[in-house]
C-alpha cells in the first residue's frame, strides 16, 4: 500500500489555486470564481464554517451506520473533534495548502535521494514552513468538504490536490510502519530530472487493522493464500483457527508442468543476468510456438516485467518466431496504457468467439493478472516465463524488507519468494475459473525444474502443487504435448485429428470453431 507524488502532481495544482482562491484578491471579493453566483458561494461557505466548528460528526455518523467503513486516510480521533481554526475558512485552508506544496515542491527539487521517518518529515516541515502536525490531520475531510460544499461539477480535475490531501492525512497519523522516499532522477536516467516522492506502507496490519477492531468475525479466504502460517504473521493477527482444503474435482481439469531447458539444452531463465541470452529467448519463443501449435483457442504468456516483455517480443520479432506464432494464433500485448490493453482483451476475446485462436502477451503484477478472468476457451493455456520475483534494486522494497527484518523477524528471501509465488499463483489461476473448467499450466524456468520436490515452487498453493505428478520435463515437443493433452480424456478429443483439420492449429473450443469442426466430421 502506498503511492507517489510527482513533479506533474505538483506542477498541475495550479488548476486549484485559480479555481479556489486568487492571491491577489480575498475569497470574499473574488465574484464569480467558482462559477456560481458571489451570495451563494458566500453563503455555502459559511454553513460549511459552522458545520467544521461542530466537528466532522457527519463523516462519524456516516461510518456508525456502515455506510462508510473505517479508512485509515479518515482516523476515528478527528472524527470526535472540532476543525482547527487555522484551516477552518476557506481562504485559510487554500493557503496552508500553499504552503505546504511549496515544501513538497523544495524536497523534490534536492538533488540527492532522501529517505525519512513519519516524524522526521513533520519535523522538517514544522522548522520550514510552521505548519503543525494537527491541522495536517484534518487535509483529507477538510478538502472533501470543501469541494462538496462548492459542487464544482468536475472534481476530478482536483485529484493532484486530493493525493497531496490524503497524503498529509496520512503522514501525520502514522508515526510508524510507514517511510517516505524522495528520488530526484530515475536510476536509470541519472542525468533526466524525473522527482517522485513515495510514501510506501511497509506494515500491512495497518491497512486490515479497521476490519479487524469493526468486526467480530473475519473469514480471510482465498485461492492462493500459501504457505498459511505467514499471513497471521505480516498482517497482525492471531488466528483462531487455519485450515487448507484440497479442490474437489469430477475430472482431472488441471495439468501444471514445469519446462527448465530448451531441446538445444541451454537452461531456461529470467534472471538479469541471462535476459539479454539470445538463446534463451529463442527458447522462450519457441515453447509459446509449439504451445500455439496445439492448444485450442486461448493463451495466454506472463512475463515478469514489461520491459522484460518489451525487449523479448523485440528480439522474437527479429528471429522471425511472431510471424510463425501468428500463423497458429493471432497476438495481442499488454501495455501500460490501459486503454489499449482493453482494446486488445476484447480483440482477444472476440478472436477466441471467432475460432481464430489468440495468444495475449501479459504481465505479472499487470492488470490482465488482477482482475481478468479467462474462463473456459479464453484460456486453455498459461505459461509463466520466469518466476515474477519483485525488482529488488528498488528503495521502497528495500525499506520494506529491512522494516520485516526488524520488527517481525522474516527474512528477506522468505519474503520474496512468498511474494512472487503468490503472484505466480495468481497468474496461472486465471485459466481455471471454475469446476467445469480446464487447462494447462506452464511453468518455464530452470532453478524450478531441478528440485522437483524442493524449491520456490513448493510455496505454491496446494491445489496447484499437488498436481505436477511426474510432469517435470526438460523440452516439450509438439508430440509430447499431444501426449499430456491425453491427461483430460475426451474433453480434448483427438489433437492429432484437429491438427490434420487445421494444419497443426488446434482449435475448435468457442462455438464458431465447434461448428467448423463438425462440418469436417470432428466431434
């Protein structure tokens, strides 16, 4: 949990001071600054004066009657006090914003990296600026108000401001468990000023501990919550009881493999230090080629970044593997725009529809690994390049690891491999969405294929572990993946019998596909 601020962030809050208060002028003779008539911006703003004198009891009544749950950006304190008087007014408020980013626009302007304490920061601020603790408290409400009071049609154009609200909130409620890291260039650009301000949480208890103190009974349940025994640990809580359940199957609907070379026996990898390899990446694109070649309908690859994405999709190109993948399959990418990447899922889906076969190159930690779910055709195949271990040359990872270190004695590479196989899990779960389902997971990676029965992989969530059965392989042919496909019976029916249909394109899962097949007297 966390989030940051950038130079831009900054730079686009001229937007609020002109809309809500000009300089040079006092609130009160400003005319019509917000669009609306002088007397009635007058008069709203003075209900909203004496509704701050009362408190923020709306907000707390708001939250008694479940409408609004408890947020840590909201604390329960301020909720039973009255506004402090130094950002009661509008005008008032308006210019302790100012000042404050001011002091946030003079940190991001130093020229080294800064990392600093909850009350460090605060400390700094108080000495540069005079602004106290408790008024930052109340920025996040004090805001909210404010823009509700004025209806301004178009609040998201305040969401720079809002994010510097909620930071302030944020910053001066919580003396521990978070760290604020200033970075005035990006370490790979060391010469291109790019400031960013993050404040990270590194204590996830803090982020749960309001469902926690709200509800009696809390059911935390989940398909990859492995290993059990850590969760009670990082989140602050001591269970009453833990219990891991097996999946009830009617039929074998799963088949995980792991492949650790490629058949000119060079080691499959996404470390750094093997990811300019020209042949691993050829082997990496000749496993999506052949899985392309068999598998009907949907599939869909995780990379563990994009640049790792970008830079291998570069390199397939010029071997000339994505032209030989389109001709099995159409291809879609994931990008960091999110437009885009919802363009390309619905062109995914509607060539899945269409009987045509898609392949869609992911990310790990993206958006089409949270919340995109590939039932049935859409994915009848997810294969995993690499384990998606976290950057670890990151500042704000580092923080968090030292912070587990210290405070909850978890080791650093405990917790790596607790994050990026949770992620893994996440990622190939997306093929199997219900009982009626199936696919086949692919995990491609050589530390993975050594040690079947030790290892990362063993993290993984049982139902998942549980089924590699013997299906840990050096090189998968074409052939060989026939013979897995076996593993489901007659729900694949004869792969040898589509390929001769479509010319080693298998497909035929979505209804345009079935039909087609039938016309070719394929059942």
């Amino acid at each position: 949990m966390g989030f940051g601020i950038s130079g831009a962030d900054l730079g686009s809050q001229g937007c609020f001071w002109d809309r809500i208060y000009d300089p040079r002028d006092d609130l009160g003779s400003q005319g019509d600054v917000f669009g609306i008539g002088f007397e009635e911006d007058s008069r709203r703003l003075a209900d909203e004066y004496r509704r701050l004198v009362q408190g923020l009891r709306e907000a707390g009544a708001a939250r008694d009657c479940d409408l609004l749950l408890a947020n840590p950006v909201l604390p329960d304190q301020i909720l039973r006090e009255a506004v402090p008087g130094s950002i009661r007014t509008a005008e008032h408020f308006v210019g302790f914003l100012r000042r404050l980013v001011e002091h946030l626009r003079a940190q991001l302007r130093g020229p080294r990296v800064q990392q600093l304490s909850p009350p460090a920061f605060l400390r700094e601020l108080r000495e540069r600026v005079c602004i106290d603790r408790k008024p930052l408290r109340f920025c996040a409400e004090r805001l909210h108000s404010l823009l509700r009071t004025l209806a301004l049609p178009d609040v998201a154009d305040f969401s720079p401001i809002t994010l510097v609200a909620n930071f302030a909130t944020l910053v001066s409620t919580y003396s521990k468990g978070f760290t604020i890291i200033i970075e005035p260039f990006d370490d790979r650009t060391p010469s291109v000023s790019n400031p960013v301000l993050h404040f990270s949480c590194l204590d996830a208890s803090i982020a749960i501990r309001p469902v926690f103190e709200r509800f009696q009974s809390v059911i935390i349940t989940s398909g990859t919550l492995s290993p059990l025994e850590f969760y009670p640990k990082i989140l602050g809580f001591r269970p009453v009881t833990m219990a891991t359940f097996s999946m009830t199957l009617a039929r074998e609907c799963l088949c995980p493999m792991i492949v650790g070379r490629g058949n000119d026996q060079v080691a499959m990898s996404s470390k750094f230090e093997t990811r300019e390899d020209i042949a691993v990446t050829r082997n990496y694109g000749q496993l999506l080629l052949e899985l392309s070649a068999v598998v009907p309908d949907g599939l869909v690859a995780f990379f563990t970044s994009y640049v790792y994405l970008e830079s291998t999709v570069a390199s397939w190109y010029e071997q000339g593997i994505l032209e030989n993948i389109q001709r099995n399959k159409l291809l879609f990418i994931e990008t960091q725009d999110g437009a885009e990447t919802s363009v390309a899922l619905e062109k995914y889906q509607e060539a899945c529809e269409n009987g045509r076969g898609a392949v869609l190159l992911s990310v790990a930690r993206g958006k089409v690994s949270e919340g995109i779910d590939f039932v049935h055709h859409y994915g009848r195949a997810v294969i995993m390049f690499g384990v998606p271990y976290v950057y670890t040359q990151s500042r704000v990872l580092k923080a968090r690891l030292e912070f587990l270190r210290e405070q909850l004695q978890v080791r650093e590479g405990e917790f790596l491999t607790f994050d990026a196989m949770r992620h893994a899990a996440q990622c190939v779960g997306r093929a199997l969405r219900g009982k009626t389902d199936y696919g086949l997971m692919v995990f491609a990676d050589k530390p993975c294929a050594e040690k079947p029965t030790m290892g990362s992989w063993c993290s993984l969530t049982r139902w998942i572990w549980g089924e590699f059965g013997g299906f840990w392989v050096t090189w998968v042919s074409l052939g060989h993946f026939g013979s897995v496909w076996g593993k489901f019976g007659s729900v694949w029916g004869s792969l040898g019998q589509f390929g001769s249909v479509w010319g080693g394109a298998v497909r035929g899962e979505s209804p345009a596909g079935q039909n087609r097949l039938r016309a070719h007297g394929v059942r």
